[in-house]
DNA sequence: CGTTAGTGCTTCGAGTTCGAAGCACCCGAA
DNA sequence: TTCGGGTGCTTCGAACTCGAAGCACTAACG
C-alpha cells in the first residue's frame, strides 16, 4: 500500500468489463424489477429480502444480516422491513440473545407471495441474462466475480463502518 | 423456439453468478458512488452522464441516448440534467434536425470536472474491482457480459416501450 | 458497582427515483 | 392539406433512499 505505482487509466478490456458490468447489472435490474410488480406487487429490493429470509433454514435472520446480504443502508432497511411487515409477510421480533437486536422472521404469507413469483423471476433472468451464454461462460462469470465478491467483502467498504471516532480507519486519501 | 421446455429453476452457478453479479455491481456502485461525492460532489448517474458525454467527439448527445446509455428513466434523466445545467456542467439546446430533440453538451467546466474526478474513480476501480482478477479473468468477464449485453440490447425490454394504446382501461374523462 | 466505548436499530429531513400523464413535434396515409 | 398515430422530452405526485443523529442496550475496564 506504499507504493501507488498504478497508472491512472484502465485497459481497454477493464473498461469495458467494467461498463458492461453496470449496464448489465442495471437492465437485469430494471427488467427484473418490472417483472416482480407485476408478478407481485413486490419491489426488487422486497423480493431479495424475502428470498434471503427464505433461504434461511428458519426463515429468519438478523436486521444487520439482511443489510449486509442486499447492500442496504440500514434506515432503507427499515423501510423496507417495515412495509413488509405492514404487508403481513414478515415479522419482527426481538432477538433472543441481544436485546438490542430484531430478528425478522418469515410468515407463511411470505413463503407464500415468494412461492408465486419465484418462476417467473427465475424465467425472466433465463431469458434475459442465460439465453445467450454457454454453460461455460456461465462458469467463468461465476467464477470471476465470485473472486471480485470475496475480495470486496474482506474490504472495509462494508455498510459495517465505523463509527467516526479515535481511530481513524480514514487514510486521509488526497482530500483537498 | 417452440417449445420452452424450460426447467423453472436455474443451475447452482447460474444463481451463483446472478447473486454475484448483483452483489458486486451494488458494491461497486455504492462505493464508487461514496468516492465521486467525496471528490466532486457528483451522484454515480451524473458521473455517468459527464463521461458518457466525454466519451462522445463533440461532447454531445441526445437525451435518449443518453437515457438509453445510463439505463435511466426519461423523468429521472431531465432530472439530473437539470442538475448538471444549473450547476454549469453541462448545456441543452434544441436538436438541429429534429425540433423535439434536445441535445445535450458538455460544458469546458463539466470536462473540468470530469477530468478532476476520472483519475480517483479508475483508481478506485482498479482496487475494488481489478486487483484480485488476472489479465485471463478480465478477459472473460468482459467477453461473458459483453455477450449479454448485446442480447439485452437486442431484445424488447428497453427504455422505448410503446406506449399503451388502445387496450386501456382508461375511463373516458378527456378525449378518445 | 460505575463509567465509557461500541453496536443494533430507528427516526428524521432532504434528495432522488419512477411511471403516468401531458405537450409539442414528426411522419405516413388519405 | 388534414388526419392520426408515434416519438422526444418534461411535469407531476408518490414512493424510495440515504446519512446523520438519537435511543437502547452490551461489553470492556477500573
């Protein structure tokens, strides 16, 4: 980290992964988004919440958890929670062993609405992302990004900051 | 094409690859998005537009195509150049051959900016995203994403949706 | 035990985003 | 020409998002 010897540009071939990455990223999204409000009311951020919940062995997991699974601010996470819970799809509990903590749990209403737009979901993303690939471009793509994903969660740009305070985790990086 | 005999779930690496992408692509996005407001006080989307403006040979574009480079909805899209014009960055003027048009121009001040802010948003990259690939990795991420986009960009589901007609259940308050 | 630091979640205000509706204009047909 | 449909952009209202600040609790330390 002492020496900066990077040059200031990418290659051409990290450009356009690069631009590619977001332009595919956001039509899935927006494509995926469409189709779920049709399919059920849902918002694409609700869905993942839901779909992570169900992926739980319990359906249930810890506010922090679910903020750190979908990339979330924690006051969206809030949000979100609340209206879910306002829905009837999820509940809210206390944690059991942290009294600080709220678990959101799964109702069978939420197993439920998530049951019905999974296909749909899942078919969507076949068309729209699968169709034109290889199995082993599928491979590659999972494999590659697998590797950038387990490097940016070891980095500190997690919504886990930390609180401004003595140590300062800030390395004053050319700030005018 | 006749058949879909199209399992309604997706392989493991598919989802692998679709949590991934979606998982990477927010973490870029958010982080990238923390440093260009830190450097210049710009939102992701409007860095978005100041480059894709820059990359054009007379700075110039029109504003679907600029929706359509950004993924961005038209509204949202009038928004932030709205934004960009009052802050100076970037100028509106009619469209020469086609009076609906607007075209959209990058200001000496919005490459002021741009060329202010490029040099840490590539750097941020490079570490975020690049460090852990090999030049291999870089490769086939953007052949794979490249393929897909392509074929997103072919299919429908882009921001030129024909807009409803006929079919709407629209009551008859002004004219038909 | 008390104090201080750190964590988990929510509230708050401000800014951003979207889709639908609307206006102005282009194009093809009669 | 005059229509009628389609396209380009903006306006509008409602919903979402975020960071900062705040509250409640736990943990570390004497």
């Amino acid at each position: 980290m002492t020496d900066k010897s990077s040059p200031a540009s990418l290659s051409p071939t990290e450009l356009e992964a690069y631009f590619a990455l977001i332009e595919v990223s956001s039509l899935v999204r927006h494509t995926v988004e469409e189709q779920l409000r049709n399919a059920g009311g849902l918002s694409y951020v609700q869905f993942q919440l839901l779909a992570t919940l169900g992926d739980s062995p319990d359906g249930s997991r810890r506010m922090t958890e679910l903020a750190d699974g979908v990339v979330y601010s924690r006051s969206g996470l809030t949000y979100q929670v609340g209206l879910l819970e306002k829905a009837g799809l999820v509940v809210r509990s206390p944690s059991a062993d942290d009294d600080r903590g709220v678990t959101v749990t799964l109702t069978a209403g939420g197993r439920d609405v998530l049951a019905r737009v999974f296909p749909g979901h899942i078919d969507g993303l076949r068309q729209l992302l699968f169709e034109p690939l290889t199995s082993e471009d599928v491979d590659s793509l999972a494999r590659v990004l697998t590797i950038v994903r387990d490097h940016m969660r070891s980095n500190p740009p997690r919504s886990a900051k930390p609180r401004r305070k003595g140590a300062a985790p800030r390395p004053a990086s050319g700030d005018a």
